[in-house]
C-alpha cells in the first residue's frame, strides 16, 4: 500500500488517506489468543510500511471487538435422513447467518440444553434449502434436542443499518446480547 501512495504522488495525486479496510479478523473456533498481542502484531504490520508518508489511516476493526458479543439461538425444527446423511432443520436460516453459507465461515454451534453424551455427525440447516442453507456440515455434535445456539462471533449489523444496506425488512431478531436479554 505504501507503494502505491509513493508512486501515485509521484504521478501528481493528492494522497491523504489510506483505507486499511475491515482491520483485525475474528477467530470463529475457540478463544481468541490474547488480543493485546493480535492488536500490536496488525499495528506494527500497518503503520511500519506507512511512517513517514503523513497519511491519515482509516481502519475498521469493528468485528474483532463486537463479533464475540452476540449468540444466535435456534431451535431444532425437525430430523431428516436422506441416505446416510442425518440433518438438523433449524428455525434459523441463512437470512440470519450468512458467513457459513456464503463462503463456509465456521462458527462453533453448541447445545444450550446440553443433556446427551451421544454423538452424531450431521448437517445443521435451515428450512429454505438443505444444499444452500447451512450452518454446518458433516459435524460430530452431541444429540441435539430442543435449542442449540452459537456462541460468538454472530454479531450482525443492527435493524437500522439492516433496513438501509437491504432490501429486506428487519426480521425477528433471535440474537442475544449479554446481558441484555432477548432481542
């Protein structure tokens, strides 16, 4: 990037800024190490390239620090076997996660009611289409019943950056904020 500014003043242009984009990443699968390091790591790979340009940063690091505060809860519509592939039917759908679907994010999914010690490999889907709509696929889960959830990183814009940025009406909200009860 530092480059490009270089060669971009040299051809005349005015740089002032420099748009890092959408900063630090989130860690879907367990914790998420120790941040403090993360965000001196990504400073120093940022700012060292760029000293000395007098350049204003514009970054964004608003997943790493939000991500983790909200959880999807769904409940568990129905079981389906097709073959030798078992799928959980969610009350959830891509509409209200899409990462997994889009581009395979993985997002841990556990139970809420967490009451068997049996296991099962299976899709976890939602109910507008098994193929595009999942959350999961091929998992070792415990036998699911009732609610699972997804604990971190489901945090999704709010109903009022959702109404300008879609054209989709904000739905029912199933994400839950700590401690602030259900949305």
């Amino acid at each position: 990037m530092a480059d490009l500014v270089r060669r971009l003043r040299r051809q005349g242009h005015d740089i002032r800024y420099v748009d890092a984009g959408g900063g630090l990443g989130i860690s879907y699968e367990g914790a998420q190490g120790n941040f403090e390091e993360q965000i001196a790591a990504y400073a120093r790979a940022v700012l060292t390239p760029l000293r000395g340009l007098n350049v204003h940063l514009l970054l964004e690091p608003g997943r790493a620090i939000v991500g983790a505060a909200g959880v999807l809860l769904a409940r568990v519509l129905y079981r389906k076997t097709n073959r030798r592939k078992r799928f959980l039917i969610v009350d959830a759908g891509m509409n209200d996660l899409l990462r997994p679907s889009l581009y395979s994010a993985y997002h841990e999914i556990v139970s809420v009611r967490r009451k068997s010690h049996e296991t099962e490999i299976t899709d976890v889907v939602g109910p507008i289409c098994e193929t595009g709509d999942f959350f999961a696929r091929d998992r070792n889960f415990p036998w699911l019943t009732k609610e699972i959830c997804w604990p971190f990183s489901t945090w999704e814009p709010t109903d009022r950056y959702w109404d300008r940025t879609t054209t989709r009406a904000g739905g029912r909200r199933k994400c839950w904020w700590m401690g602030r009860g259900r949305k």
